[in-house]
C-alpha cells in the first residue's frame, strides 16, 4: 500500500515594509521633523541594511520585500519608482488622501501576507509597522502557521506601535537610532541670492513679472532672461520682454495668453507639484541615460535647451494647460530638476534663472 511522505517546508521569508510607519517614526527620532520634504532618506541602502539584518536572524532564504507606501490617486512619485526598480522589491502603492492618510495600505499588506502563508511560499514574515490596522494581517498569517517577526522604530517617546499587534505578533525587535541614522538626512533648501547680487535682481524681476506675466519663448526654452523693452503700442502701463528673433505676433500671442490667465482667475501652478515634476523628469533621464551622461548638464545651472524643452513638454502634459504665463512655476520645475541631480549624483544644485 502506498503511503504517503511529510516533506518538510524549506525556510523562507519575506519582509514587510510600512514605509508611512517607518520615514515617519525615524524622522521625528533622527531629525525631529513631521513632514517627508523636510528629509531625505536613501532608499536602497536602507532596504540593503534591513535585509541584511533579517539574514543574520532568520533562517532560509529571503523571497522578496514588500514596500508599502502610499501616494496621491496612486501615482507614484520619484523615489517610490527608484525603489520600484530595486531587485526582490515589490512595491504597493495605496492612495494618500488631501489630510495626509494612507488609505487602503493595509488591505494590501494582508492580501500579500496571507496569500504568501495559504500557498506556503514563506514560513517566517518580518513586519516593520506599527499601526493597530496590520494585525488582521498577522492574525490571518499566523493561522497558516506563519511566524510573524514584528519590528519597530525606537519612540521618542513611550511607543509608537499598537499594543495589541506587539501581543499577537511571534517576536518583537525595536531598531534603535544608530542603526536608521545613516539613512535620514536633512533636506538641504536651495541656497538663497545675497541682495544686491545679479540672482537676486533677477528674483525681483521674476516678482514683479508675476503681476503682469509675459514671458517670451526665449524664456521658456532657453531659461534665459531677456532683455526688456517697452512695447510700442501699449502704454506706459506694460512693458513686454522681447528677445532675439521675436516678432510682434509673438509678443502680442503671449500677452493675449498672460491676460487670459489673469482675466479667467486662475492660479498658478502648486510649488510642491511643479518641483516633483521637475523630480521625475530628471530621474527619467537619469534611468535613460545613465551617470555617464551627468557631464551633458554641467556646468549648470542653466539646463542645457534640450532637456529644458523636455521638461516644460513633460509639465505642460501633466499639467493640461500652457505655463508660458507663470515664470515662478517654470524656476520651480527646474529647481526640482536640479534637486534630484544633486540627490543622485552628490553635486552642488544651483538656483535656476
């Protein structure tokens, strides 16, 4: 009679990210700070430095990270797709409403989780969180005979996670301030002119620009201030920007344009959506082109016309409007750009023109 033989499951495991618990918990500890713009956190390396401490506690092999973050309507920003692009990292993105709150991260975290438990693909998790919502999670892992390995981010002060998914979890470990320490720096603001200097003049003339906009197509392509010149016909009133090769209708174009924007109330553009624009445009050239190619930008801060005209295409599609009326939200797209440069590749970042 044939009888049937037990085959042991081979040990493996996956880790389990909650990235909103994690950047928030070690940028109050590491820097005191309640907002992501206002640090940086090198992404891989810290995914380098958890799953290397997982390996030296958990036996078998590692199956993947799961990254759980969350994003406005989904659509993720520069960073998460950097991590996106990690090997064994799976990123999931929930939606970040307008208060701030991740929604639908923790549905996410559970239908991964217990998945992985129910096909027998894991034997052990590892879950770096901290809110109550994760513990349907556990418990569902735990009834396929998954031990779950709960992590934390040292508090500031009594404990940042929920009492309840430190009870139920198998073990718990508490990562201190030294490890997450080399991974979180400060943000580091774009310097600001001295008065007096010629950066500083052009600021103030971009200033009064924004109460009558009328930028010139020298401008958009080539980030350039142009000379000024009164235009005749219009009055002591108005004075146009006309450079080299501008004819009338242009200038007449981009007035009607300026006007239409004032005359409909319209805003300009938000500063944190056009510098994460500018992010983006500037990673994608990073991934298409490679850290050889960083030279093509230098000296800056001038970009050269090439990738200045991409990066104006790339915000006017995302935008659905024209941003020939708002100079400010140009200087912000390519501070973005430059931003993300300096991130990257450690090199000073320049205020635009």
């Amino acid at each position: 009679m044939a009888t049937s033989e037990f085959v042991p499951q081979p040990a493996r495991y996956a880790i389990f990210v909650d990235a909103g618990y994690l950047y928030a918990a070690s940028g109050a500890l590491l820097l005191s700070c309640g907002s992501r713009r206002e640090y940086r956190v090198a992404a891989e390396k810290l995914i380098k430095a958890l799953t290397d401490h997982a390996d030296e506690q958990r036996r078998g092999e590692l199956l993947r990270v799961y990254w759980f973050d969350a994003a406005p309507k989904r659509q993720p920003t520069v960073d998460q797709r950097v991590i996106a692009n990690l090997p064994l990292v799976k990123l999931r993105l929930g939606n970040l409403n307008a208060q701030g709150q991740q929604k639908g991260v923790d549905a996410q975290l559970r239908a991964d989780l217990e998945a992985l438990a129910r096909h027998r693909a894991i034997t052990d998790a590892v879950l770096l969180a901290g809110d109550e919502d994760m513990l349907p999670a556990v418990e569902a892992a735990q009834r396929y005979g998954v031990r779950v390995h709960l992590w934390g981010v040292e508090p500031t002060h009594g404990s940042n996670q929920a009492e309840w998914l430190v009870w139920e979890s198998d073990t718990v470990e508490v990562l201190p301030a030294d490890f997450l320490r080399p991974y979180f720096t400060k943000a580091k603001l774009l310097p600001q002119p001295a008065p007096g200097s010629p950066a500083a003049a052009r600021d103030a003339a971009a200033a009064a620009q924004r109460t009558s906009p009328v930028p010139s197509p020298s401008q958009v392509f080539a980030g350039r201030p142009p000379a000024v010149k009164p235009a005749a016909g219009v009055g002591a009133r108005t004075a146009v920007q006309v450079a080299g090769g501008v004819t009338p209708a242009t200038v007449a174009a981009s007035m009607n344009s300026a006007a239409a924007a004032v005359s409909d109330g319209k805003l300009g553009p938000d500063r944190d959506h056009m510098l994460e624009i500018g992010e983006h445009v500037a990673q994608k050239w990073i991934f298409e082109r490679g850290r050889d190619n960083i030279r093509d930008l230098l000296p800056g801060p001038i970009l050269p016309p090439v990738i200045d005209k991409e990066l104006l295409i790339e915000a006017e599609k995302e935008l659905g409007g024209s941003l020939r009326p708002y100079q400010e939200a140009r200087t912000w797209l390519r501070d973005g750009f430059w931003e993300r440069v300096y991130r990257e590749f450690g090199i000073g970042i320049g205020k635009s023109d």
